[in-house]
C-alpha cells in the first residue's frame, strides 16, 4: 500500500502538502490539488476514507464598542 510519502515522492510536493490536500486545506493550490489526487489514485492510495469537509478556522472575533 502506497504511503503519503510515496505519494510525495512521486508528485514533487512535501508530505504536509500531501496531507494539507487529502484534507482540503484551503492553502493548497487547486492543480496541486488535483496532480496529488492522480497520483494517490496511480498508486492505489484508499482515497474512500477521506471525507470531503470543510476547513473551519479555529479563530475568535472580539468586537469592541465604545
């Protein structure tokens, strides 16, 4: 079974993109995106398991009036 390294090895990316893109981080670049998706399905990476969710941000907006 083909690792997320593997899967870097073969689209020239690091591992964090690879990870960032199977969990559609926003950051990702949508062509990169995709050429890892290609190569994750070449090398027969279990692409069931990802589930297509949303980033959330973990932030908090204070407003302040005075």
């Amino acid at each position: 079974m083909a690792t997320i390294r593997d899967i870097a090895q073969q689209a020239g990316v690091s591992i964090a993109t690879v990870s960032r893109a199977l969990n559609n981080h926003p950051s990702v670049n949508e062509a990169t995106r995709y050429s890892i998706l290609q190569v994750a399905q070449q090398l027969n990476y279990p692409l069931h398991n990802l589930q297509a969710k949303p980033y959330v941000a973990r932030s908090i907006l204070i407003i302040v009036r005075k």
